[in-house]
C-alpha cells in the first residue's frame, strides 16, 4: 500500500466539498474517490492488513474527546465549583 491510500485522500477531499453542491468539478473527483475505495474495498475484502489500515486512516480523522463550551457563561453569571465543595 502507498502512504497515501485512497481512503486517506477521500477524508481529505470530503472537507474540501461544497456540502450544496456547488463546485461540479470537486464533487466529481469526490464520486471518483468514492468510486475507486469501492473498488479497492471488493478487491481486499479478505485482506486483514487493508481493514486495519482504513480503520486507523479513519481513526485518526477523528477527534476524540470534544471539548465543549459552555455558553452559559456568555449569557448569565456563573460560578464553577468542585464536585465534592
């Protein structure tokens, strides 16, 4: 497998597109994208090594642990205590 699979460059590409649809060109090298890790999936179904690869790609795509404002603040005043205080 090369450094950069298809399914790394369809995480990639995927945050590039227009979610209206408003770039044909971005969204056809998208459907190609899609296309091509379809066809790479049939083709190592069977292959353990190829589903750890795409899941790790997929794994570090993700951001784990949010971190969430809270808006509370902005709009009342708070106090943030400890859980046992």
């Amino acid at each position: 497998m090369s450094a950069t699979t298809t399914a790394s460059k369809l995480i990639a590409h995927r945050g590039s597109v227009d979610p209206w649809g408003r770039n044909r060109e971005s969204m056809n090298e998208l459907a190609a994208l899609r296309e091509q890790l379809n066809v790479e999936a049939r083709d190592n179904w069977d292959n353990a090594e190829w589903h750890r690869q795409v899941a790790a790609e997929l794994a570090t795509s993700l951001v784990y642990q949010f971190t969430f404002e809270n808006l509370l603040g902005q709009f009342f005043q708070v106090e943030t205590v400890g859980e046992f205080v």
